[in-house]
C-alpha cells in the first residue's frame, strides 16, 4: 500500500514546488513536521495512531494544518504462549484526515499444535484504517474541548478457515471508533476515551461475531499519559474486548507504558501488557516494543 501512496503524493509534491515562487519554496513545504513532539501519538498494533493498544483522535505524522505526513511502525509483543507482530505505513493529511495500513502476524508457537493447527501455525490480518478530525485540536484552541475524530478499520482475516473452525461467524469485518483526547500542557498530561463499535474475536485475529450473535458491540479504551520532558512519556491504558465465543475466553487489555523519541522522527515504545486469556491460554502477559517513524 505505501509504493501506491507515495507514488500519488510524488506528482503532487512536484506540482506544488513548481507552482510556488522561490522564496514561497523557502518558506512552505508540503511535509512541514511542524507539530509538537509526540502530540502525533504512536502507533497502535491497528496501525492507526494513539497509544500502544487504544486508538486516540491524534492524525499520524508529523505535519500541520498545510502539510502532508507520513509514518511506518513496527511493534513486538513477545508473551508467555504466543508473539504479536504488526508493520504498516500511514499517511496524516492537513492535521485532518488520517489513512493507514497495518498487517499483523500472530505466532501460535507450541499453542497451534495443542490446537491441532501444527507448531509455529501464524494467523495473519490485514487492517485498513482511516480517520477524520471532526472538531478541536489536541494542544491548541478552547482547553474544555478535546480533539474529537471519527475513525473506521476494516480488517481482513487471511485465516478464515481456522475463525470459523473455533466459532466465528465471518471472516472479515468493520470497526468504528469516536475519540476524543486532550494534552492539558500546564500540567503535561493526556487523557484520551475511545468507544469502539466492534464484533472482533481478540481484535480480528479469531474472526468476527458468532452465528448466535452477530451484533456489533460498544467497547471502551481509556488512556492517561504523563510528559516527563519535551521528549519522554509514561503512562496506562485499559481497554475493554466483547467475550462472544463459547470455546475462548476473552479478556479486557491494559498495559502500562513509557515512550521516548530519540530524535524528531524517530519514537521507541516500551511497555508491560496484560492481553488477559487468549485462545484457551490464560495469564498471557509480556513485553510490548514498537518503533515508529515520522515525517
């Protein structure tokens, strides 16, 4: 998806350096990477922005209200049982609106073979994400008023076979999400809420709804975050999951995380994560890493 992207955005670029007088050049570029620092958020394992595992209203990359962004992430979250791999590229337009890509790999190692789908066995899913601005900015303007934004993730489940095998419905399905967040900068704190309308078994990975109940359900992600300095960040996230096959429990995520960019485009996460239980498998809890960059 990223070659497509940058091969649209190139004769873009061309046409607005072409346009524009020499000292416009100067004072203008179409990848500005004017905003504060970590107010772009990081990159969820959905590959859209915010914290590590909840979306926040934040638009990825780095630029402004008259510029283009862009990112790539990559994340590892190794647990007791399983490995979570996810890699995507997004592209922020005009601080507004948000496109992304993300495709996770998740590592059933021992587990596929007690499941009966051979050692090593890795479920796949492709996600495609987009989000809107709707009202409010995340540092500037009225301080009551957060960044709201309206987001949508489709994902494609490439292990079809195997969701409906453990009580799945369907193998792709649609997400939405309503966020809003809000970076109090005199007391260097964040706080984001997020409802998700969703019917994915542990995000996606185990299919969609069951064809007993095949309804969407609200979902809750809260996140609060303290600045230690320009450049570093802790803090928690909780989110809420629907519990909707009968034959895997499913537990609500948290985690507890620290990120630091260690230049202006280049921001490393670390985090302790609590996924709950997991396809039979309880206590699956780990270290979570993921490096971002941004532009």
């Amino acid at each position: 998806m990223d070659q497509p992207l940058i091969r649209l955005l190139a004769p873009l670029s061309l046409a607005c350096l072409c346009a524009a007088s020499p000292a416009a050049a100067q004072e203008t570029s179409l990848i500005d990477g004017g905003k504060l620092l970590l107010t772009n958020g990081v990159t969820t394992i959905e590959g859209s922005s915010g914290g590590g595992v909840a979306t926040w209203s934040t638009i990825a990359g780095r630029e402004t209200d008259r510029g283009i962004g862009l990112s790539g992430h990559v994340t590892l979250i190794e647990l007791p049982d399983y490995g979570w791999q996810s890699h995507g590229v997004a592209v922020g337009i005009a601080n507004r609106v948000e496109i992304s890509y993300a495709r996770q790999n998740f590592d059933t190692r021992d587990v596929g073979t007690a499941l009966g789908l051979g050692r090593g066995y890795t479920l796949n899913q492709n996600i495609f994400g987009a989000k809107l601005r709707l009202a409010g900015d995340i540092v500037y303007g009225d301080p009551l008023l957060p960044q709201i934004s309206l987001g949508v993730e489709h994902k494609r489940n490439r292990d079809t076979p195997v969701a409906l095998a453990v009580g799945a419905a369907h193998g792709s399905g649609t997400d939405f999400t309503l966020s809003a967040t809000k970076l109090f900068l005199s007391h260097s704190v964040l706080v984001n809420a997020t409802a998700r309308l969703t019917k994915a078994n542990q995000a996606g990975l185990l299919g969609f709804g069951t064809p007993g109940d095949d309804a969407h359900r609200v979902q809750f992600e809260g996140s609060v975050a303290y600045q230690l300095s320009r450049r570093a960040v802790i803090g928690a996230e909780y989110r809420t999951k629907p519990d909707q096959l009968a034959i895997a429990r499913e537990d609500d995520w948290w985690d507890l995380f620290a990120a630091y960019a260690l230049t202006d485009h280049l921001t490393v996460t670390a985090a302790y994560v609590d996924l709950g239980s997991i396809a039979t498998f309880d206590q699956q809890r780990g270290g979570f890493l993921s490096a971002q960059i941004a532009f």
